[in-house]
C-alpha cells in the first residue's frame, strides 16, 4: 500500500469479497444490466400495457403505407362509400316513397268511391226517367182508349137513342091497335085521356089537372067515360071484378096492394105511381091483376 494512504481491513460481512477500486469501476455486461433493472423498478412500480395496434397505426412506416394506398384499395374504398350513402339515401327515401304510396292509395279509393257513387246515381236517374216514360206511355195509352170510346159512344148514341124510340113507339102502336081493335064503347076517350096526362107530377089527394095521385087519376080518367067512381083504390077495386090478365082489355082496372092504374093493352098501363115518377106508362109488374067494370 502506498504511503500516505488509510488501510482499510475487509470485513465479510459487508461485501461478498474484496475488491478493489480498479475492479469496482471497471463495468460489465452484468452490471450494467442489473443497474438498469434496479434503476427501472425504483422509478416505475408497474408497466402500463402497450396498445400494439395504435403503435403501429402511429408508426412512420404505417402512416406512410396509409397515406399511399394502391388504386385497387381506393376503388374499393369507394365503391364501399358510394354503396354507403345510396343505402343511406335509400333509407331516407323508404319512409316518404311509403307515404306517397299511401296518399296515393287513399286517392284511388276517393276516385273509385266517387266513381261509384257516380254510377249509382246514374243508375237511379235512368230508373226514373224509364219509370216517367212508362207513366208517360199509360196515361198516353188510356187517353187514347178513353178517346176512341168517347167517339165510338158518340157514334152509337143517335142509333141507340133511335131504337130507344123506335121500340117505345112500337109498343105503343101495338097498345094502341090491340085497344082500338078491342076497346070497348067508351073507353077511348078514358084511354085518350090517360096518354094525355103522361109526365105530370104526383100529389096525394091529387085530381089533376096538373097533379094526381092513383085513385085520384083513375077517377078523373073513368069519368070521361061516364063512371062515377070515390076516390079510393079500395072502393073503386070494390067496384069492379076480376078477369085473367090473358083476357085483360084496353080500360080495364089495374089493381095492386093500395094502387090502381089504368090498363092501356099489350101488357102496358098507365098510373101515377109516387113523387118520384109521377105519371107515367110503364109495363105491368108482379102483384098486379086486372079488374073490369
């Protein structure tokens, strides 16, 4: 040891072994790396993990290959971001092409109920008008029917009215022939005076000349021919007797249940029979029967 310098005695138990000055500051593989590890423990407890993918995506190498890509990587990048937004496009579009298609349904379903209605409408005015003209055509028809009756009546009328006539003045010639053929003397101006006082107006009580009742005109009738007779159906019935209507004579009686006219021939007479036909020459009728003086 060199002189002037302190002698340091080693103890075992600080060290493992001697060293000296020169080996101490002489480094090594294993030092080195041992300090380091002790140096990185004492100032960093624990290691936070490492994000691999960001450190790549940060590194230069990565950023370079990302800010050149090759042309087939940019086509597909933009196909990708053209399907991308006509997706997006689509669906934004699907709910107002849903709402115009439902606007649109709605309007057809206006159009086809209006149309509808339309044709109902139509259908029912041309019921109706069919239903006018057929109206229309009946009346039109009965008019026309009414017409030719009216004229067809007009047209038989005057030869109805003629045989009306001509019938009632055959009855009365025949009554007039059978009474002048078989009318006894006297009795003409009893039959004359009869005729004379058809149309007049029955009266009780009546005589004439304007009005009679039964017995009140047989009593004037039969004093034209001299008979004196009350003025009575009963007592002028009472009067006389009763003979066949087979043998019944112009003048005779014809007697009933409180009546009494006078016989004219040919099944006729003539009578005041009430108020409502006054006098008047008429067939004979059942319940009647034929008395002579």
């Amino acid at each position: 040891m060199a002189a002037g310098s302190v002698a340091y005695e080693w103890d075992s138990r600080e060290c493992p072994g001697p060293s000296s000055e020169a080996s101490l500051s002489r480094p090594s593989t294993g030092r080195v790396l041992a300090a380091g590890a002790l140096a990185l423990a004492v100032s960093t407890p624990a290691l936070e993990p490492v994000d691999v993918a960001a450190e790549m995506h940060n590194s230069p190498i990565v950023a370079t290959a990302a800010a050149a890509p090759s042309p087939a990587l940019e086509s597909r990048l933009l196909e990708q971001r053209k399907a991308s937004r006509a997706a997006v496009r689509r669906s934004a579009a699907r709910p107002a092409a849903s709402a115009l298609r439902a606007a649109h349904r709605q309007v057809r379903a206006v159009r086809r109920e209006q149309s509808r209605r339309a044709a109902a409408e139509r259908a029912a005015a041309q019921r109706r008008a069919l239903n006018a003209r057929k109206a229309a055509a009946e009346r039109r028809a009965v008019a026309k029917r009414r017409a030719v009756a009216k004229r067809a009546m007009a047209r038989r009328a005057p030869a109805r009215k003629f045989a009306a006539q001509s019938a009632h003045r055959t009855v009365r010639q025949r009554a007039k022939r059978a009474a002048t053929r078989r009318t006894p003397a006297g009795m003409a101006a009893v039959l004359a005076f009869a005729r004379a006082q058809v149309g007049k107006r029955y009266a009780s009580g009546g005589e004439g000349p304007n009005s009679y009742d039964c017995s009140g005109f047989t009593k004037s009738a039969y004093a034209r021919a001299g008979l004196r007779l009350p003025h009575s159906s009963g007592a002028q019935a009472a009067r006389a007797h009763t003979v066949s209507r087979a043998a019944a004579r112009p003048g005779d009686l014809v007697v009933g249940s409180g009546h009494v006219g006078v016989y004219m021939g040919g099944g006729m007479m003539i009578d005041a029979g009430n108020s409502r036909t006054g006098v008047v020459y008429r067939r004979l009728y059942n319940g009647l029967h034929i008395e002579r003086f």
